[in-house]
C-alpha cells in the first residue's frame, strides 16, 4: 500500500470525526473562496470552483456553507490567501509535499519547519523532492459507480493514464492538464465522480518499517491538522502486515 490515504482511514476509523469534519469543511470552504477569486465567482465559467464545490458537496458540506464561501471571495474584508509549497523529509528518507492556503507564509513555514523537525525530519527547498513526484489529475469514484471493467472501460474511453479498483472504490488517474477533459467524460459514462482534484503521485515507493510507519503517520497527521494545510503527500510504502497493525 502506498501513499497516505490508508492512514486517513485509520485517523478516521480512530474517531474524533466531528473535529476532522469540522476542520475538513474549513479547508474546502478556504478552497472554494480561493478559487472564486482567482476566476470568476460562476462554477459554470471557472474550472477550478466548479471542482472544489464538487470536492465538497462529496464530502456533505452543507449548501450554505458553499454559498457562503463563494460569496466571501467578493468581500472586501475577505482574507488573501497565497498558494505555498513545502517540500521536505520525514523518518526514514520519506519524500514529503505539503500544500498550504496562507494569509501569513512567516506563520505557515514557521508552523511546518517545527513539524518536520519534531518528527525527526527536515524541511528543504522548494523543488528538493517533488522531481521525484509526477502532478497529475484523481478522480474517485464510489464502488456503486460500476464494478472494476465498467470503470475501467470508460477510464479508457475519456483518455485516462490508469485506474485501481480496492475496497475504498475507484481511483483514476489521468494528466494533469486532462482533468477537465476527462472527468466530463467520465461523469457523461458513470455520473458525478467523488473527488476531482490534481495530486502529487510518486514515481516510486519508499518502504518502510513499523516503527517508521508510526512516526510518519504522526508527522501526516500533525501536518494535516494545521489549519492552513490543504493537502500533504508522500512516497512511502507500507506491507499489509503492518497496516494491520497500525490499523488495529
């Protein structure tokens, strides 16, 4: 198993939902007011709003709270938010990105350097580990969106790179430049997809031991609950063995 999305499930499965929630609906709501000042504050005529309104009607953020973040990019109390990446190592050599949303880059860097060190990691420059990253495009689908062939099937039509089928559903992955594309060709196949969104995908995987897999999943999990962190990605890779472990 690679990447980090099986560490989410066990943060949720460990509980504290109602927190996680709460801060989930925080982040995309700072996604979609990002995006509706970036462009116009119309889904219809700009891209990436539409694609993180999708992201968070997926996640059952209320209607209001949408309208409300799109209506906070207008305003002129409203914050400025910059787009920062972090890149860095975590226990065991690890590859990890960190995307933030921050109206106070001295705060944000400040916050992340400390993590990182906490952990046993380091910070680097800007470009030190995500060559060895690929950006590209995601595009969840629940299982009842199709079993395995039928998605794969139209995955193919709509011009996608690769799809994976596990109990957690579907996940294509396509070029970043495709996403649009692709994904309006698959939602015209299989309806509405999950999650749209571009991604940081490893070229390769680190493997790590249990005792590493603990920290790294402290650092994710620190990391993932700053309040201006969107999204962090890694290159580990843990057996089932200790998965199940960890999960337990």
């Amino acid at each position: 198993m690679a990447g980090h999305s099986q560490f989410k499930n066990i943060m949720h499965r460990k509980g504290k939902q109602d927190s996680v929630r709460s801060k989930m609906f925080s982040k995309l709501a700072r996604e979609i007011t990002v995006a509706a000042k970036t462009g116009l504050p119309d889904p219809a005529m700009n891209a990436r709003l539409r694609l993180a309104i999708q992201n968070a009607k997926a996640q059952s953020m209320p209607k209001d709270n949408i309208e409300r973040a799109v209506k906070k990019a207008s305003g002129a109390d409203s914050e400025n938010y910059e787009e920062v990446r972090y890149e860095g190592y975590g226990p065991g050599g690890v590859a990890v990105i960190v995307e933030a949303l921050t109206d106070n880059r001295n705060r944000t860097a400040s916050s992340i350097r400390s993590t990182f060190s906490k952990a046993g990691g380091a910070l680097g420059e800007t470009g030190s580990v995500s060559f060895s990253f690929d950006r590209v495009g995601e595009i969840t689908y629940k299982l009842s969106a199709g079993d395995a062939d039928s998605v794969m099937e139209a995955a193919i039509e709509a011009g996608a790179e690769d799809v994976t089928t596990d109990e957690d559903g579907h996940t294509i992955i396509c070029g970043f430049e495709d996403i649009g594309e692709v994904s309006k060709a698959l939602e015209d196949k299989l309806g509405e997809a999950e999650t749209v969104k571009a991604i940081w995908k490893a070229q390769n995987t680190v493997p790590v031991d249990e005792e590493k897999a603990q920290s790294l999943m402290k650092l994710i999990d620190t990391l993932e609950d700053d309040d201006d962190v969107q999204n962090v990605y890694s290159n580990f890779e843990v057996s089932d063995e200790v998965m199940a472990k960890l999960s337990a």
